[in-house]
C-alpha cells in the first residue's frame, strides 16, 4: 500500500476451543424490582427479535474473508483475533469503580469533569472554573467512569466481531460479560442517563454538552446484534438491554439536558443526531429515526455546512480542522443511519450547494498537508478520525481515485486502526485484489 501500511508481527492466534459449562459461561441478568415485570414478558412480545441491524460496522461475510489472499486482510484478521484474545481476561468496568459520588448520591451515576474547564486562578478559592479551549484539564483524568465506558465500547466491540468471524462462544461469553456488568446487573449498572457528566466544578453538577460522552453507543449497539443469538447471550440479556436504551432514548428525547444538546448548531447536535437515530432504529422506532434524519436533510445541513464546505459553527474553536473532521465524521454515521431506512444523506446537496462531500472536499487538502488551514489549529489533527472519515468516502463517493490515494497516504501507527479499517469496511474493500495499494 502506498505510505507506509507496513506489515505487521505475524501472532499465533490459538482460539480456545471447546464450550466450557454453560453455568461458568452465562450469568443471569440482574433485573431490579422496579423493572422485574420485564422478566415475565413472552420473548415473542419483545418487538425486535430479528437480529437487529448492523448499521455502523460493515462487515464482509465470513466466506469472502476466508477466500480473500491478500496478505493486509489476512494480517488484520489476526489483529483482531489477537486483541480479542488479550480482552479474554480483562475485569469488566462499571461506574462503581470511582471513588467520587455525583450530587445525586447515587454513584449508579455516570460522573465526568468538562474537558476544558480549569480553576479560576484569580479567585482564593479557583472556583466556579473557567473555560481554556483546547486545553484539557488533567483533573478530568480523576473519575474513570469515561475511560471506562470507553474500554467497554472498544472491547465489546472487539470481541462481537470476533465472535462473527469464528463462532467461538469464549468472545461472546466475554462481551456478554462486558455488557451486563455496564448495563444490567444490579451492582454496577450505570443509570441510563448522562444527568452528571461533564460537571464544571464551582458551577454546576453536570451540562448538557456531557451527553456526547456516549457518542459511541451505536457501536455497542451494532456489538449486540453480532452476538444476539449466541448461548452466552440470554432473551433476559436482549430485553434487559432493550428496556436500558429504552429508558436512555426517554431521557435523550424528554429531558431539559437533551433537548437543549438536540439544537446545538455544532458537533454536540450532530452527534446527539447520531445517538438518538440509532437507538430509535434499535428499538424500531424508525419514526424517531426518520424524524430526526427528515430534520437534517430540511433545516440542519444548511445551517451547518456552508455552499464552500466550511463548518461555520466549528470555526472558532482552537483546534477547529480536527472539529471540521469531528463533525463531519458524525454526519457520515447519520449517512449510515439513513442508508437503513432509505434516506441518502451522502449525496443530498442543499439548492445552495452545501453537502457532506463538500464538506470533506473543502477540509481534506489541509488535513493531508497540502496547503495551509485558514483558521485555528494549534496542535496536529486526530488522525484516527481522519483514516476514518476516509474509510466511509472511500466506500460511499468510491468513484473518486482521490479519496482512496488520500486513505492510503496516512501513517497507521498502531493495531487498532487496522482493525478498525476491518470492521468498518475499508480493508475488505480496498484490499480485494492483489493489485490494489501495493508498497
């Protein structure tokens, strides 16, 4: 591949084998007395008993990986594998493993510091705290309930592919395992609310801007239906989880914290957009999905995408071209969203012009280098969200030669933007021949 997609540490892969007793394997779900009627439902009433859409991973089926020589497909599989295995004998995360209980007193709570805020040096006491764009305050650093959500995403997300591709019942136990601790068992579920994330010290228990912190969600959502029909993964599991996202989508949708992030003009909207869409879609309901997908395409991507293709609302920032990619990237998983209900947001263009493949043309030759960013950008950008946005151009505008020469440009420096690139869909496509990105 052009750049430097080297080759990677060739790893023995030894997938345990064997099913070991199904009472070591599955834990049942602990269902608090409030919502112990649940466990009584037939498992027929449950609406989304099909396996539920894969709408963020796109992966090839396990045959075309089996047939597929190309050693960069090959050697990102056994990535994967590798990673999954490390993950095997991981302790599950929970919100109770901070030692800080949030104002609610109930550290069922998920708990995080804003990310910017510092103590106010000016004042005895430093207090309320006060906003440094782009610096991160490393008192954040204190709680783990945002670490920990986010090693819970990543591994569970690791562990249902691998589940895919081998059907070895040892990753789904471990996902299973993963997720219950997060969401359901009565010990150490987290509330299915963001109530007290993002918490300004001095000022406030908690802003609405915090509901970004589960961004991610539509991945464990897309981990659950790769192991929806395995042994570990018990009915009780499936609508334990299903009353969860429930009672999340409620408070998303109800409360004064998510209907105030629901109208912010920047990144905060367009991600609550992608939280919100891909819940609906996982609980069928596709209006909610269609609603918020409708208010896009009507209202949302004119105001947030100009006719060039700059990002209006993301320009102040101090890091702005990594918020134009931010931003971006949360509309292509809103494109993705749509793709399942029949809504094309990849190619919908405003009568003025502006788009989201407009809004990756007018950010790209800057993030590549190639000429200079207008505005502020006062360290170097993410490039894992950038391998990432290109991932999904490469796949949806792949009639453009640029977009694949731009992906195959960027340094991968560690295994988990290959593997990445393997569930997202980018390697078993770009790599389907062996005359494809050669060194």
């Amino acid at each position: 591949m052009s750049g430097t997609l080297r080759a990677v540490l060739l790893i023995s892969i030894i997938i345990w084998s064997g099913i070991v007793g199904l009472s070591g394997l599955m834990h049942p779900t602990q269902v608090s007395a409030e919502d112990q009627r649940i466990t009584n439902y037939p498992h027929g009433d449950i609406k989304s008993q099909s396996l539920p859409q894969i709408v963020m991973f796109d992966l090839p089926s396990k045959q075309a990986i089996k047939d597929n020589k190309n050693p960069v497909v090959q050697e990102s599989l056994k990535q994967l594998l590798a990673q999954a295995d490390s993950y095997l004998t991981e302790e599950a995360s929970s919100v109770m493993e901070k030692k800080q209980i949030p104002s609610s007193g109930d550290k069922h709570d998920f708990l995080s510091l804003a990310l910017y805020y510092w103590p106010d040096v000016t004042k005895s006491e430093h207090i309320p705290y006060i906003y440094h764009d782009g610096q991160i305050n490393p008192e954040v650093y204190s709680i783990p309930d945002g670490r920990n959500m986010g090693k819970m995403i990543e591994r569970v997300k690791i562990l249902s592919v691998a589940y895919y591709f081998t059907d070895n019942i040892l990753y789904a136990s471990k996902a299973s395992e993963l997720l219950r601790v997060w969401f359901l068992d009565n010990n150490t579920r987290m509330n299915p609310n963001l109530q007290h994330s993002e918490v300004i010290t001095g000022k406030n228990n908690g802003t609405h801007s915090g509901i970004i912190a589960a961004s991610y969600f539509p991945d464990v959502i897309d981990s659950i239906a790769l192991i929806h029909d395995s042994i570990p993964w018990t009915k009780q599991d499936q609508q334990g989880i299903e009353l969860w996202f429930g009672k999340y989508l409620e408070w998303l949708l109800n409360s004064d914290f998510g209907k105030k992030e629901s109208k912010k003009l920047n990144n905060h909207g367009t991600w609550f957009d992608v939280q919100a869409s891909s819940i609906a879609l996982f609980l069928n309901k596709t209006e909610i999905t269609r609603e918020i997908l409708k208010n896009n395409i009507d209202k949302l991507i004119a105001a947030k995408i100009q006719p060039d293709g700059r990002q209006p609302f993301e320009l102040q920032r101090r890091t702005s071209l990594d918020y134009h990619i931010y931003n971006l990237l949360a509309f292509f998983n809103l494109a993705k969203i749509g793709d399942n209900i029949g809504v094309d947001l990849w190619n919908y263009k405003t009568p003025q012009g502006s788009g989201l493949q407009k809004a990756l043309d007018y950010l790209l030759p800057s993030a590549l280098g190639k000429q200079t960013w207008p505005y502020k950008q006062i360290k170097l950008i993410n490039t894992d969200r950038l391998l990432d946005l290109l991932c999904q151009a490469t796949i949806h505008y792949e009639w453009n030669e640029s977009y694949k020469q731009a992906y195959g440009s960027i340094d991968r420096l560690n295994v988990t933007k290959e593997t990445n690139d393997l569930i997202y869909g980018c390697t078993n496509r770009l790599f389907n021949s062996q005359d494809k990105f050669k060194d």
